[in-house]
C-alpha cells in the first residue's frame, strides 16, 4: 500500500485553489464585460485600472474624447459602483464633450446593478468609506499621468460627495470645481467629513440635497455651513440620496432643473485660468 506524502498533498490542495481562484477572476472579467456591453451595446470606452498609493488594484471606465478636453470624474456611493450608479449620468455628460473617468472604489458593491471590480478582487474586504480616498486620489493621480491637461472636475455620490471635497481641498491647483452631491457627514465620516474644510476650500463647490434630507439637523447644518461660507447650494424637491437625483428614472419628476444648475457651474469652473 502506497501511502501519500503530507507535503504533495498540501501544495495539490494549494495548486487546487490557486486555479479556481483565478478561474473565478477569468469568469468573473468575462461576464462583467458581456454583461455591460449588453446593456450598452453603443458604449464606447477602455477600461482602465491603477495601483494606489496603498497598493490596491482600482479599476475604472475612461470615456475618452480628447485629451485636451475637461474631464469629469465621477465616484460613486456607498454599496455601488461607478458603471451603474452613472449608466444614465455618462452619455449625457459625453454628449456635452466632456471626458469622463468614472470608477470603482474599494468601498462598493452591487447597487444600481453591475459589479464593483475593484471589491471583487479584494479579500477581506474592511474599508471604511475614510479609507477609500486614495482611490479618489489615484483616480486624478492617472488623468495627470495619462496626459489630459484640461480642467478636472470632481463629482461625488454620498460618502464619495465627502471624500472629493477633501481632495479639492488638498490639491486645489489641479481642480477646477467640485459637485457634491449628499455629501456624508455621519459617524462613519468623523474622520473625514467635509464639513470642516468649508470654511478654507478654495475650489468652486457646488453641494445639492433632496428635500427630504434636509429634515436631519446634522444635514441642515452642514448645509447651512456651506452657505455660510459662500459656496453654492441646491435643494431638490423631488430629488433622492446622492447622484440618483440627477437620473431620470430614479426620481418622480423630470431632472432638467437640476442639470440645468449643475450645467451652469460646470460652465463657470471651465472658464476660470488652470
């Protein structure tokens, strides 16, 4: 009787799990691109990704027009990702001839439907929402790499609407304005929050709120600080939490108002010196 050496066994069951590992990172790339360019069969855009500072794999879709076009980088909400929370958002900034970069960071999910790449691949995933700014950071560190020298705009959903103020804030030279909308100010947030960066953020900011957040104090507040301070503000009516009061079909009334505004202050970044 031949008896099986404990140490063949343990790399078989090693090599045994490294296979199926990256045979479920294959499938998973496979059906993530099937599955967008079904929904989208005229999306037109490269698929990029980046290490952070931290070393954590990013991934992202790069709209490209021109390199010496605005961007807009768009950063999602908490449990979402880039190409689902924007899918409606993208095609209306790219008509307006604008490059758009728009990602997946290390904090995200399924929401909105679609897959968060760059949690997919994380195991043990413990980000907190703090922990996701050097995505942010990344995101705008690849646009200056890359070559596109035209204005930046920064655009946040929830606790990202927190995070890209931060960034402004911190690099001033390289933003021209930031649209933030529901900017996250709760617990998870202390460490982070926008709220304390009003008073000397340099960069034009542009922060709107549904109505119906506007109940919480903590929200009233911050809002009121922005005011305070001399930034721009808007309530939506109808609107709902984060990016999603710009998509039509995910509030009860036609969105033009609001683009109409966000428009506007995007119109008046680009027209500031770089």
């Amino acid at each position: 009787m031949i008896h099986a050496i404990p140490g063949v066994i343990l790399i078989k069951t090693i090599m045994t799990r490294i296979f199926h590992h990256l045979a479920f990172l294959l499938i998973f790339q496979m059906c993530t691109l099937i599955c967008w360019a079904q929904s989208d069969p005229n999306a037109s855009f490269q698929e990029i990704s980046f290490h952070t500072q931290d070393s954590v794999l990013v991934y992202g879709d790069l709209h490209h027009l021109h390199k010496d076009r605005p961007v807009i980088l768009l950063f999602h909400q908490a449990g979402a990702n880039g190409r689902a929370e924007y899918e409606e958002v993208i095609p209306i900034l790219t008509e307006k001839e604008f490059n758009v970069l728009a990602i997946d960071q290390r904090s995200g999910g399924q929401r909105f439907g679609g897959y968060n790449r760059t949690v997919a691949l994380i195991t043990n995933n413990n980000y907190s929402y703090c922990e996701a700014y050097p995505d942010l950071v990344g995101a705008l560190d690849f646009l200056v790499e890359s070559g596109y020298t035209g204005h930046k705009i920064l655009w946040g959903s929830s606790y990202s609407a927190a995070l890209v103020v931060r960034l402004a804030h911190a690099q001033p030279d390289d933003i021209a304005g930031v649209l933030a909308f529901s900017p996250a100010s709760g617990g998870p947030m202390q460490a982070c929050k926008a709220d304390d960066l009003f008073e000397t953020l340099e960069v034009p900011l542009l922060l709107m709120r549904p109505a119906r957040e506007m109940e919480v104090e903590s929200v009233a507040n911050q809002y009121q600080l922005a005011l305070q301070h001399g930034h721009q503000t808007f309530v939506v009516e109808n609107g709902v939490h984060g990016s999603s009061m710009m998509v039509g079909s995910r509030v009860s009334d036609d969105p033009a108002q609001q683009w109409g505004i966000v428009m506007t202050f995007i119109e008046r970044c680009l027209k500031m010196p770089k």
